[in-house]
C-alpha cells in the first residue's frame, strides 16, 4: 500500500495566521492597557475602550478558529472527492 502524500505548505493560510495573530495581538494589548488606565484612573472610557477592544479580539479569535476548522473540513472533503 502507497503511503500517503505529504501535504505542501500552504502558503496563504500562513499568511492568515500571521494576519489574524498580529490582528488579535493589536487588540489585546491596547485592550489590557485601558484595563491597566481605567485601574489606575477610575475613568470610565478608559473601561469602555477596554471593553471594546477585548470583545474585538474575542471576534477575531472565533472567526480565525472557525476559518481554521472549516478551512480543513473543505480541504479534507476535496481530497476525498476529487484525489
């Protein structure tokens, strides 16, 4: 029995890693420093801002997990009907 192929680097998907790591990461930090401000300040924008930019984050971590585990599911189902 052949032994199966070995899959090639994909070359967009690491770019939409490094995309939606760098997309999450530009929301959390700014998002726990306002936490950092409001904490220091008591200044109640500086919680919403913080509140803001963490439900944002939260958005783009679920949607790059979902594009992750969807992105297989398509791939793994094309390899079975057209390989």
């Amino acid at each position: 029995m052949p032994a199966a192929p070995i899959a090639a680097d994909n070359g967009v998907m690491t770019v939409f890693y490094w995309v939606m790591g760098l997309a999450i990461a530009g929301t959390l930090a700014p998002s726990a420093l306002y936490l950092l401000l409001y904490m220091a300040t008591g200044e109640p924008a500086c919680e919403q801002r913080a509140r803001t930019l963490w439900n944002v984050s939260r958005v783009l971590v679920l949607l790059g997990v979902n594009i992750l585990i969807w992105g297989h599911v398509i791939v793994g189902l094309w390899q079975i009907w057209f390989r």
